[in-house]
C-alpha cells in the first residue's frame, strides 16, 4: 500500500485532472484542505464525478449512505477511506 502522503497527492493528482481544476495548485492543498466550499470549491456534480473516480480507478463503489461530510470532508478523509475500502469492493468482483 503506497505511504498516505504519495497516495494523497496521487489521488489530488486524478481529482485534478477528472475535473479539469485548472486554478489548484497542487502544491497548495493539504491533507486537511476541504473539498468543498472554501477549500476546492467543488460542488454536488463535482461529488459524482469522484464517486466515478473512485470505482473506476479503485475498484471503490460508494454508496449513497457513505458520501458523508466525513468522507469528502477532506482530502485526507478521502484518501483514507479509499485506502481502507479499496479491496473491500475488489473482493464483492
């Protein structure tokens, strides 16, 4: 499992280039920057096009019960989750 830190920026790197955020710079965005509102910016459309993200990159199908505040909080909170589910779902395959 590749160390959190090169992960987060592996997972920034893909939610940058799928949404086309062409004004984030990488190198700005911690682990604890919101997703949403003040951090990124993304709204609800931009929440599906992660949730797609997630299953087609990690094999990670998200519920709607699991796309929480918690979760897409942060982009630590995201990389946490898809590390700890992403062979959850390879196994259900």
């Amino acid at each position: 499992m590749p160390d959190a830190p090169d992960f987060e920026r592996e997972l920034l790197g893909k939610i940058v280039e799928r949404l086309r955020l062409r004004d984030v710079d990488p190198a700005t965005v911690s682990r604890d920057t919101p997703l949403f509102e003040k951090g990124l910016g993304l709204d609800s459309l931009d929440a599906l096009e992660i949730t797609v993200l997630l299953e087609e990159e990690y094999g990670i199908v998200v519920s709607v019960a699991e796309r929480s505040e918690t979760i897409f909080g942060t982009l630590g909170a995201l990389a946490d989750f898809v590390q700890s589910n992403r062979h959850r779902d390879l196994k259900k395959r």
